[in-house]
C-alpha cells in the first residue's frame, strides 16, 4: 500500500528516501511552522519527524495544526544515542516511533494500519486513482471497496474461462451492463458487444431480433433478417432482464446454450452460436422459478458462475461514493461551461450522500450528481444543491429538506449557511448578515466559533475532498 501524500521534517536524505517508498507525494519542511503550513494546505496522511525536533516540538505543530487534520505523526529517531525517549514523543501526541533505521521495515506496516483507518467520511480519501487497475480503467469501472475488488476478481475469473452464459444479478443501477462489458473487453475486445432487453420488445419480436427470421416467416417477413445472436459473432451476446424474458422464448434460449446452435424463426438450417452469452438480472431468478414466471432448468443452466454486484448502501460497498462523486464531478458533460469548474465537495454534502440508502444505486448517485452540477453556482458542490429526490411536490419538497436538516447537527446546518451567505456575498459581512437576518456582531462571532475563513469557496479550509487544487510538491523524489 502507499500513501497519497506524505510531509518528511527532516533534512536527511535517508528518511526523505523512506517516505518515498511509502507516499506518491513527497513535501518537504525544515521548521515545525512550514510543516503545520503544508500539513493545512494538503492535509497529508503522514508526516515523519526527526527527532531532532525535541517532543515539545510534536505539542507545538499539533496546537499550530488544524484541529481536524488526522495526520499520523511519526516519529524517526537513531539506532544508537537518543536525546528523547520514544514515550515523551507518544505522550505528546506522535502515533509512532521508529528506533533509527533497525526500524525502517515496520513503516510499510505502519502505512498499511493508517490506511484501513482511512474511511469514508473521516479521512481524506485517495481519490486520484478511481480504479482499482489500468483494466478497469478502460470500462470505466470505478472502484476500490473491498465488494468492488471482489467483483472485479469474479470478472476477471470468468473472462479468462470458457464460461458461457455468464449470469449477472444485482439491483438495479448497481453497474451489470458495465460488468458485462468489462467481461467482453477482457475476453473478445476486437469483437461485437451486442445488447439486448429482454424488457423492451414483445415476445415475437425479441425471437426474430434474437434468431433473425427467412423471408415469408410471418406477414411482415418481407426479407431475410440476420438475428443479434448471429450478428454478435464471436463476440459477446448480452441479455439484459433476463427475468423479463416471456416463458416460450426461454425454452427457445435454453437450446442455443445447450445446443450451441439455433434456427431462424421459419428456418431450418442449424446456425452455430460463437457469442459468449452473458444474462442479467435485477430481480431474483430462483423467486422467479417459484412463482412459475422463469424455468427452472433455463435458471440451474444460467447459474454456473453468477456475479453478484453488491449494492451501493452495503457496507462494504460504500467506501466507493465518494470516489464515484469525484469521478462524477471529473467526467460530467452536463453543463460544459461548468467543466473542470466544479471540482469539489463538501464535507456536509457528503455526509448526505452517504446517509442516503441509494435505491438506484450508482445510477441515483450519478443522477444526483448531474442534478447538483447543474444547481451548483459555485467551485464546490454544497448541501443546498444536493437534492435527492427531485419527484417530490413543492408542498412535500420542504417537509423533505426539514427532515433532511433534521439529519444534521444544528452546528453543520449553521455553519454550511453561514458560509454559503458569505461566500454569495463575496464575504460583505454587512450584506451577509443581513440576508441571514442576524446582527454584524452575531455574524462575526459565529464566523469565529466555526473557524469559517475565506476563500474562493464556501468553507475551502476543511471541507475539500478534491486532489484536483493541490499546490506543486515543494520536492518530488
Ligand atoms: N463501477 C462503476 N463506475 C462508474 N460508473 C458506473 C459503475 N457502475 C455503474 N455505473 C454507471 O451507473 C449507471 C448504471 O449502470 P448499469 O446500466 O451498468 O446498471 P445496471 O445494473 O445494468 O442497471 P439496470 O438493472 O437498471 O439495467 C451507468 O450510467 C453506469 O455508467
Ligand atoms: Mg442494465
């Protein structure tokens, strides 16, 4: 594991040297003031201090530092001769020390702790890479949560098999044409990637799309029509709602997977099918059989290898959203003005995003995100401009955004709308009261209290999650 950002106060070559083998970034401070400077500026997930810098130095950068920073500090000390023992640096508030270079193995280990700490909504998150490797990068497939690897895992099992069908199940919107996709691109790149919805057309026409039909089949047969399962070659055939699918097409269907070969309708020639066949479905397949809607044996023959795609909310999958917020933001095309423009959120909006029970999965997240770029009059997404349900009447809108609010300690609702009136005001305190209906002396106090300072955005001091603004390493190994 390797950390996003990592601030060394020292001058020694050999600890600059560690803290390049476990950061991508490497800043580099000579006083405890230039390390609390930069540790504010870039929030790093580490800084190494020399213990040349004497314990008292760890209390003077963390009263200097900002209070919701969570640096790890740790201290690196000498083989032989310390001046300090390694408690008093502990007691002052370093999370490690490390005995010289005898030492130096255990930093890995270190990293590794300090990012299982790093989770969604307390840290910092490494945002930089959305994907989890260069091959999910092609299908855009963002993801990092430990269900997203294991999915990624089954994808990559499955694609370097013969497997075919292929069942994907999950809810919907939580990705499965994109898994289906990535299995085609991992498997037969250079070949066809035909879709089909099992949903959309009647059961005459999905058979004639699916099979093709010979001229003269049926009244409106006034051709020949190559079926998709023909078309898609030795590419990937991909039947999205597979549940939908109408009962006599599915005996149909369960032929071409055991025969691997199928007849045009009217037809009688065996056509081969070279497709790999990959099914999805958002609803559950075995209920399906019990309700007499899907075929038992079409069920056992699609369920070899199935993938699921664990919801958004679940746990272990919700580590993703904010990277798939941060991708959203990077990649919209809905307002292009607005492009590379708005390049962040805040730590509220965010809260709200993860609070949310995502019915819709990614496909809600990315709705919501387009909704909030589009709302959005500043650099950086604010709760005022997350709206997660937009089909709710005027009426019955307020009552939501009430009980939303309600959500929220009264402190971060304040605060949000204290800075989102300075910041529309351009910080003309006068103004900025006066709009919040409080006194100048009330505004100024409250400014105080929450630590709200100025800036190109509404509260740009803690609440960014973006890498996008980040200043230029001071030194890079
Ligand atoms: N891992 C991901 N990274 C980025 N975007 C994703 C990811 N998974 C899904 N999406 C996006 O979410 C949307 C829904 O994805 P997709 O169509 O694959 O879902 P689905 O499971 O097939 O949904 P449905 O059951 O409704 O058909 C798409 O816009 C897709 O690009
Ligand atoms: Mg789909």
């Amino acid at each position: 594991m390797i950390l996003h950002r990592v601030v060394v106060l020292s001058r020694k070559e050999d600890i600059h040297q560690l803290a390049r083998q476990v950061g991508r970034e490497l800043f580099v401070a000579e006083t405890i003031s230039e390390a609390s400077d930069i540790t504010e500026r870039i929030n790093p997930e580490l800084i190494l201090f020399d213990h040349r810098f004497s314990p008292d130095c760890i209390r003077e950068f963390l009263n200097t530092s900002d209070k919701n920073s969570n640096t790890y500090i740790v201290v690196i000390g000498e083989d032989q001769n310390n001046i300090y023992p390694p408690d008093q640096f502990i007691s002052m508030g370093a999370h490690y020390y490390l005995h010289g270079k005898q030492d130096y193995h255990l930093l890995q280990g270190i990293v590794n702790q300090i990012q299982n700490k790093l989770t969604f909504g307390t840290q910092q998150e490494d945002t930089d890479t959305f994907f989890a490797d260069d091959f999910t990068e092609s299908v855009s497939m963002v993801g990092r949560s430990q269900a997203a690897l294991h999915t990624l895992k089954m994808i990559k099992l499955v694609a370097a098999s013969q497997c075919s069908p292929i069942l994907i199940v999950g809810e919907t919107g939580t990705g499965k044409e994109v898994a289906a996709k990535a299995i085609h691109t991992l498997k037969n790149p250079k070949e066809l990637f035909v879709a089909v919805n099992c949903a959309a057309l009647t059961a005459n026409l999905l058979e004639s799309e699916l099979f093709g039909h010979v001229k003269g089949s049926f009244t409106s047969a006034d051709r020949e029509k190559t079926g998709l399962l023909e078309l898609a070659g030795a590419g990937t055939i991909f039947l999205d709602e597979i549940s939908e699918m109408p009962i006599d097409l599915q005996a149909k269907l369960l032929r071409v997977l055991q025969e691997k070969t199928f007849r045009k309708v009217g037809g009688t020639k065996e056509i081969s099918c070279k497709a790999t066949i990959i099914v999805s479905s958002n609803r559950n397949l075995k209920n399906e059989v019990q309700a007499n809607r899907f075929r038992m044996d079409l069920y056992y023959r699609l369920n070899i290898f199935p993938i699921t795609i664990t919801p958004l909310r679940a746990p272990e999958r919700k580590k993703d959203i904010p990277l798939l917020i941060q991708y959203f933001l990077k990649t919209s095309t809905v307002c292009p003005g607005k492009t590379n423009k708005i390049t962040s959120i805040t730590k509220l909006a965010i809260e709200a995003l993860l609070k949310h029970d995502w019915p819709g999965n990614i496909r809600e997240l990315h709705n919501v995100i387009e909704r909030a770029i589009l709302l959005e009059t500043t650099d950086k997404i604010g709760l005022s401009s997350i709206v997660i349900d937009p089909g709710e009447s005027d009426q019955f809108a307020d009552n939501a955004r009430a009980d939303k609010i309600k959500d929220f300690s009264l402190a971060k609702a304040e605060r949000e709308l204290i800075a989102r009136a300075l910041q529309e005001t351009f910080w003309q305190k006068t103004r900025a009261a006066e709009m919040l209906g409080i006194s100048r002396a009330t505004l100024y106090a409250k400014v105080k209290q929450y630590n709200i300072k100025s800036g190109s955005s509404a509260a740009k001091d803690q609440d960014e999650i973006s890498a996008l603004s980040l200043p230029e390493p001071l030194m890079v190994g």
